[in-house]
C-alpha cells in the first residue's frame, strides 16, 4: 500500500512539473501584456471564453501525445522528435517544423522588444524608436556578457510576473464585472462571427503547439503514460484558468482595451493603484527582456552546431556565438519596428498557420496513432511500464 501510495506521489509530482514548464512557456511576458488574448479572442466577444477552454484541450491534448511519443521513442530534441515523428516523410516535414521554430524565435524576440519598447514608451515618455534602440543594446549587451545570470534569474522573474499578473486579473476582474456580465448576457460578440471565432483560436494553438519543443525537451523524466495524462490534467487547468481570467477581465474593459497594445497595463493603469502599476510594470519589462535573451540563446544553441569553424575574429567558438547573437538581435530589432500588435497578429498568426499543417494535425492524428501502436505492443510483450518505473 505504501509502495502505491508513494508511485502515485512520484507520478503526480512528475505530471505537476512538467505542466509547469508548459504554464511558464504559455504564460511569459507576451502573455502578461494582454495583446495576444485580445487578438486571438477578446475582440470576438463572448465567445472568448468557451473557445479559450476548448482552445486549452486542444492544446493540452497534443501536448500530452507529443510527451508520449517522445517518451516511448526517447526523442527530447526537436529535431530528433521530428524525424521519427514524421518518418518516412522527415525530409519534407522535419524542414517545415524547424522552419516554425526559427519564425516564432524571431517573433518572440521581436515582440519582446517591441513589447518593452512600448513600455518605456508609456511609462517614462521615451520616443518609440528610441525605445527600441535602447531596449535592442540593452539585449545585446546581456547576451555577451550577463546571459547566463539572466537565465538562471528568469524562472524568479516567472514568479514575480505571475504574482503581479494574478493580482491585476483580480483586481481587473472586480473592476469591469458589471460590462463582463453584461456581454454575456447579450452574446455580444462585437460584430464578429463564430467561424472567425473558433479560426482564430485554432491559429492561436497552432503557434503555441510549438512550444512543445522546450516542454519535451525536458522530459526525460517521463516514465509512463499516466504521468503524460496527470500533466494534460494539471496543464489544463493552470493554462486554461489563466486564459480564462484574461479574458474575463479584459472582456470587463471592452471594447476600450481593443484598441490597445498593452491591455494589461490600461486595465492596471485604470484601476488607480499606483503601486500596483509601477510593480507590473517593472516585473513584465524584467521577463520581457529576460525572455528575449533566452530566445536568443537558443537561435545561437542551434545554429553554432552549423557554423562550427571560423577565421579572423570569428576563430573562436566564443566570438561566433556573439556572432550569431548579434545578428539575431539586429535581425529582431528590424522586425520590432513593426509594432508589438502586427508581430502578434501577423508573425505569430503565419506561425499559426504553419503549425497547423506541422504540429497540430500530426500531434492528434500521427502521434496519435503511433503512441496506440507502441501501447499494444508493449501490451503484446507483457511490458508493464509503470511497474519499470516503479
């Protein structure tokens, strides 16, 4: 009885943990600005909030195949995942999957920059362009020199950003109660149709299908099938209620905070408590650029493995990592130009698109199918993999 007790501890402490790396991935600094939440469903009205949850089981869902099919398969490297994902057809697909991966890098250091820019912007008054230009040397400079400092502190930053978050939601939420109720009341849905709805949510999870890239990357911990399960259980609920709560408190201020590129900040700026503004505003500038670098390190992780030899200044590998840092970051801070709204409307939504063809419709259907094939043989083989993991 304790051996069982103490398996099923195991099993949902592991499932807990590895829908926390998926709640810290979802719900970073792009989250908290609130801009994506009103592209992709407030601004849809009412029907922001049962397509959010069904857009959360979506999402969950091929998260949860995708951790099987790297456990059973021992993938946990995007680019290994793929090949066998998508074998015998790797040399078509494998290229598309990682093509999506470089896009939503540059996305997200794009809208973290232009994000942060905005910010300063707003709160101290600098010029946009300015903004950006300061925010891009800031970044530059963290990269050579403070990167791994950044790293480490930005699971701390996490923390803070949510605390922060979480009370404006609920402060928010209090504040605009009375406009929510009445939306949905009237299934007001500010012009637009169900069709646009639902389209949009599922662009909206074909991006965020990629970040099952950094989830199975930490999954070598993952034993069995039901700790995949606990992990789609507890993913969703945390996922899901902070969409949810977004939403609900955005939809409060509506249709006011539409036309704003950061929703978030507005509804705090509106509620009149000081504190909390200079609090939230201070913690999302830290995670937005603690996100970026982090996004550049991994442009540079997966392209020194391709550059790996050099002449001149680029000799060492030390001096072509701040190579191909800086021209990620001069290659982001163009794009940033642009606006935080058109990154996330228009370079996360082609994102979307891609994910759709890549991650979404392999995730449920060859994934799927693939895991059920893996389940009977070891079935046929007497393979009890929980009694292994034990």
């Amino acid at each position: 009885m304790t051996d069982n007790k103490d398996t099923a501890v195991k099993t949902a402490g592991i499932g807990f943990g590895m829908a926390a790396v998926w709640f810290g991935t979802h719900c970073g600094g792009g989250f908290a600005t609130g801009n994506q939440e009103v592209n992709f469903y407030v601004k849809y009205g009412w029907y922001a909030v049962p397509i959010g949850i069904i857009a959360m089981l979506l999402l969950g869902y091929i998260h949860r195949n995708a951790l099987i099919f790297a456990k059973d398969n021992k993938t946990y490297d995007y680019k290994s995942y793929a090949d066998k994902l998508f074998h015998p057809y790797e040399k078509i697909f494998s290229p598309l999957f990682e093509l999506g991966f470089i896009i939503l890098i540059l996305c997200g250091v794009s809208a973290a920059i232009a994000g942060a820019a905005t910010l300063l912007t707003k709160t101290v008054g600098v010029p946009y362009g300015i903004s950006i230009t300061l925010i891009g040397a800031i970044l530059l400079l963290m990269t050579i020199f403070g990167a791994q400092l950044i790293i480490d502190a930005s699971k701390w930053m996490t923390y803070f950003l949510l605390v922060a978050v979480g009370i404006t939601f609920v402060l928010g939420i209090n504040a605009g109660w009375v406009n929510f109720s009445h939306i949905m009341a009237t299934r007001d849905s500010f012009g637009m149709s169900f069709g646009a709805a639902a389209w949009k949510a599922l662009v909206y999870v074909g991006f965020q299908a990629f970040t099952v890239m950094p989830i199975i990357s930490c999954a070598q911990d993952i034993k069995t099938t039901k700790e995949c399960n606990q992990f789609f259980t507890y993913g969703f609920a945390m996922n899901g209620i902070m969409l949810v709560l977004a939403c609900i408190m955005l939809l409060g201020f509506s249709p006011a905070v539409l036309k704003e590129t950061l929703p978030v900040h507005y509804v705090a700026n509106g509620l009149g408590y000081s504190w909390m503004l200079v609090v939230y505003s201070l913690v999302l500038f830290i995670a937005l650029v603690s996100t970026a670098v982090t996004l550049v390190f991994a442009s540079v992780a997966r392209f020194e493995t391709v550059w790996t030899s050099g002449t001149g200044i680029f000799e060492t590998l030390r001096a072509r990592r701040i190579g191909i840092s800086i021209a990620t970051m001069l290659v982001c801070t163009s794009i940033s130009i642009f606006g935080l709204t058109n990154i996330v409307v228009k370079g996360y939504g082609s994102v979307g698109y891609l994910g759709i063809l890549v991650v979404i419709i392999p995730g449920i259907f060859v994934a799927g199918y693939k895991n059920k094939k893996a389940a009977e043989l070891r079935k046929q083989q007497g393979i009890d993999e929980e009694a292994l993991a034990a």
